[in-house]
C-alpha cells in the first residue's frame, strides 16, 4: 500500500508489486470518482478498510473512524464534538469550532486520534510551531517562551499507582523523572496522555475494564494537578497517533500510561484477530517519538517486561524515553495495592490493573 503525505492509501499493490487498486480523495476525504478513473486504470472497488488519511471506514454509515469520534468527509467535519477541551486555544480562533477538521486546512494537518491537529510538514516553514530543528505542532511552546509567565526547568511525571507489595513482596517501580527530557516551559501544568485498548470477551474483561481503569487512574492525576488526555485506540495506528498527540498538546506532555493486552513479544490493542491491532517486535522500529518533553510510558499490559529483549525494551530503545511493564500478567482490582477479585470483575466502581505476583520493570535496563 503507497500512501500520500496525509496517509491516506492511494496505490495498493499484491504481493509481486503489480498495482491492483488505486484510489483519490478531495480535499476533505471523499474518494474521487470521474468517468476518466475507469477500472482499467485499476480505479475500482477494494476491500481495503484504511481509507482517508489512514482512517478506518465504517461501510454501514459511511462515516470514519477517528478514534475518539467520527469524521464525516461529506460534509467536511467530525459528527461530534472535540472531547479534548484542551485543544480550544485563544490564540487560534478556528479552535473553538469544536466539529471542524483540523482548522480547515487538510492538507496541511491530520488528526489521527480525533483530538488535535498535527501538522504533515506540508507547509514548511508556514506551518504553525515551526522551527529549523523541530516541529512543536499547532501550539508553538518555543515560541511562547518569554511572553509571560514562569519559565519551569522540568516537569516531574507523576508517581505510580501503588502496587501490591504486601501481598506478593514486589518492588513498586520508581516514579519517573523529566530531568533528562523535559524543555523549559512557560506552562505551570503539564499533561499524562491515557490510552487504553478493546477490553476483549474473558470473564476478566467483560465490559469497559480497561477503560474503567484508565478513568481510575485519570482522577487520581486530575487531583495531582495534571491535564489528563483520554485515547481509546484500537489499531497500532491509534498508538502511533498517540505519540504524535504527545508532541502537539497545549501543556506539555511527559507520560503516556496504556492498558492492553499484551504479552512478552506484543501489544494487543484491539479484539479483532488481525495484525493491524497488534503492536508487533517488527512494528516498533517504525513508530516514531517527535515529543521534546515525553518523559515514560507505563503499559498496563500482561507480561511485557518480562524479557529482557521484550516488547517493552524495544519500545524503550526506539523512543529514546523510559519504559514501565510488568513482569507477569495483570488483574484487575478494585483497589490499588492488593487483588480483590479472581473470576467476574464488578462492572462499576473504581479498576486498577496491577501485576498478579510479579513486579514492575524499567527499560532501557
């Protein structure tokens, strides 16, 4: 699949390389559809779900799917409206139409998670957050330095949720530091980003369990002090979109937390058996870290630091950032520092999802 400078497939091939498909879009997304672009240019139907700039479609409403909400290419905007208040901004009005896409300029941005704009590079040194060595997005934080307001040396993450050391007798991780990360900034707040994949069909997962525990785990950073961003993601895609989420919110980002599936060698993000929800070895050299002051992730996921050549050090050493995973699988509990249930998880109250005997790793080792 050859894909544009917004993402969007516009050349698939098979396996020897001969062009089976192609498609075009407008300028907002709909495919583009003339009697010159007949079926022996290889313009016709596919069934292929990634469509507009990567977007997944959704044949029964032929809306796309962006994550957090739908995007209507019809009619130019998202069917909802932005659930990330932080990204309304007095210094660039077009923000505060909460249905837009990405301030109407499609070919400058993209908004994979359905939350914030986040420029292609297509308008070089125009783009908003410009600089030679950089790209800070549609907020510009170098730009803002001096113009009021306390400059802060570093940001300092926020701690871990506890463990259950007195049952099981493992160390809690060390809390996370940005000294070594994290820019100067004009903000006095920064922003832990929440991801969390589908919860799957096992009696432990039965619901929004996943969900449920990042909400959890949201107040207790709410009540630190920290914006918190909610990410529901279900293809590798989504995760990538995260990150580039990192480098473009109003207050700096300096944690990523997820909760998924996983395993020593993966991470699954969604319930549908297809590689394109699984965050593979092969996958992580091609994920990409653009934040300047991302700090760690912590993945609340079975089993991924269990090796020391896991899935959790490759993410380690391909983002260039610190790394959390449990070393054995994860159960949910209602409370933070020991396992109050095996079996049927209650389905409302608070969810934490912590290691079931094991302990937490830090990567790079």
């Amino acid at each position: 699949m050859t894909t544009d400078h917004l993402g969007s497939p516009r050349v698939i091939t098979d396996q020897l390389g001969a062009v089976t498909n192609r498609k075009d879009f407008s300028a907002f997304g709909e495919e583009t559809i003339t009697a010159q672009r007949t079926s022996g240019l290889k313009y016709q139907p596919d069934n292929i779900r990634q469509d507009y700039t990567g977007y997944q479609k959704d044949d029964e409403s032929g809306l796309e799917f962006a994550q957090a909400r739908y995007y209507n290419a019809g009619h130019g905007r998202f069917t909802s409206v932005d659930p990330l208040t932080a990204s309304a901004s007095i210094r660039n009005p077009q923000t505060f139409n909460r249905y837009s896409y990405v301030l109407n300029s499609p070919y400058k941005f993209v908004d994979p998670l359905g939350l914030l704009s986040s420029s292609t590079g297509a308008c070089g040194q125009w783009c908003p957050g410009y600089s030679s060595s950089s790209w800070s997005g549609i907020i510009p934080f170098d730009s803002l330095e001096g113009r009021g307001g306390q400059v802060l040396q570093s940001a300092k993450p926020p701690p871990p949720p506890p463990d259950h050391e007195a049952q099981h007798n493992a160390e809690p991780p060390p809390a996370p530091t940005a000294e070594e990360n994290a820019e100067p900034s004009v903000f006095n707040k920064f922003t832990v980003i929440l991801a969390y994949g589908e919860s799957g069909s096992g009696d432990n997962n039965l619901g929004e369990n996943l969900k449920r525990a990042a909400l959890t785990r949201g107040v207790e950073l709410e009540a630190q002090g920290f914006a918190v961003i909610y990410a529901p993601i279900s293809t590798k895609e989504g995760f990538q979109g995260v990150l580039d989420t990192a480098a473009q919110t109003y207050y700096p980002t300096v944690g990523i937390e997820l909760w998924a599936h996983g395993a020593n060698d993966r991470i699954y993000i969604g319930t549908v058996t297809s590689n394109s929800n699984k965050i593979l070895m092969e996958d992580v050299k091609n994920l990409k870290n653009s934040s300047k002051t991302l700090s760690y992730i912590r993945m609340h996921s079975c089993y991924t630091g269990k090796r020391d050549d896991g899935i959790a050090a490759a993410l380690a050493n391909q983002l260039k950032i610190t790394v959390y995973a449990p070393t054995e699988g994860t159960i949910f509990s209602s409370k933070p520092d020991r396992i109050t249930h095996r079996g049927i998880f209650p389905n409302k109250g608070p969810a934490y999802l912590i290691p079931d005997g094991g302990s937490w790793r830090k990567f790079p080792l």
